[in-house]
C-alpha cells in the first residue's frame, strides 16, 4: 500500500526565504488591520467619546496587541504573496462593515 502524497502547496516548508515581503505585509496590512478592529470595537460598543472613556481608551490600545499577533504571525505564511493576499482579504472583512456603519464619520 503506498503512503498518501501531500498535495503541492503542503510540500514546500516553511522558511525565511521570504522575509521582507512577509514582514512588509504585516507591517503595512496589519496596521490598517488592527485600526479596522478598533474602529470596529467602537462602533460596536457605541463609542462617542473615542479618548477620554474607558472603552475608548480600549479600542485605542486593541491596536497594539492585534498589530504585534500579526507581526508575529505573519512568518507562518509560505509566501509574502499569500501573506499580503490573506492580510488583503483580512481587511476587507474588517474594514467593510466599518464603512457600512458610517465609522469614519
């Protein structure tokens, strides 16, 4: 009986071949990923005071810890093309309801 064969896609492991392009998506995508789920987290909770309330000042530290999980995520990918590709469709999830609400109001 022979052993299954790993499609193609899961052959090739991971490495640091790409690094600049995966650390440049995360960079750049992350943030606006992580000002998307704040931005989310503000309309979510009814936020109007943005600085000077607790929540508000929840939604403007969720920045950091959601910005570093991508930095640090973001050598899992196999490529920086799959990196920016997933990070891109990452934020238009975010991003589009947050325009759907009026959060940029």
């Amino acid at each position: 009986m022979k052993a299954p064969v790993a499609p193609p896609a899961l052959r090739r492991p991971l490495s640091s071949r790409d690094w600049f392009g995966k650390t440049a998506a995360a960079f750049i995508l992350g943030f606006t990923l992580a000002l998307g789920c704040a931005g989310l987290f503000r309309i979510a909770a009814g936020i109007q005071d943005a600085f000077f309330s607790t929540k508000g000042q929840f939604a403007m530290w969720l920045m950091g810890p959601i910005w570093a999980l991508t930095l640090s995520f973001c050598f899992l990918f196999r490529s920086s093309l799959r990196a920016w590709l997933w990070l891109a469709a990452a934020n238009l999830l975010v991003w589009a309801p947050v325009l759907l609400m009026g959060g940029l109001g």
